[in-house]
C-alpha cells in the first residue's frame, strides 16, 4: 500500500524528522512518500506527483488550514471514485 504524507512544519510544535520516525514506525509496512511543505503550489504538484504514482491514501499532518487546503486540491481534481483516502 502506498501513502502519501504531506507535513507541514509551521503547523504546531512537531519536529519533522520524529513526526517522520513515528509515521514510518507505524506504518512500517506501507510504501511511504513524504513531503515537507514549502509552498502551497509544491502541495499540489506532489498530489499529482502521487496519484500517477497510484497512491492509495494521502495522510496530512497539519493544522485546519493545511487540511483544508489539501482536500480542496483534491476534490478539485475532480477524481470521483478514484478519490484517495484523506487521512
């Protein structure tokens, strides 16, 4: 299965590299892709990026405003069934 992460550093206090140790160490089975967020217009090129890639799920570690932003991106793309997972 293959995940993808999207981390947004300035949402909170969380330290990239253990938010990144924690996710790998749970999901230790999955095909993982991270990307830290710089740039909105990099959020969507990765989303894109990913679905090529046939992503099963798109997990988003941020705040409300990160969350938004990506499940606007997607619904945008207008995927219907082919919609991945929002974690």
């Amino acid at each position: 299965m293959r995940v993808s992460v999207i981390i947004n550093p300035r949402a909170g206090a969380v330290k990239v590299d253990v938010l990144k140790d924690k996710i790998s160490e749970s999901l230790f089975r999955c095909d993982l892709t991270f990307h830290v967020v710089s740039h909105r217009k990099d959020v969507m090129e990765f989303i894109l990026s990913e679905l090529e890639q046939n992503t099963n799920a798109l997990m988003v570690c941020g705040g409300d405003g990160t969350v938004n932003e990506t499940m606007q991106m997607v619904m945008s793309l207008k995927l219907g069934n082919k919609t991945p997972p929002l974690c």
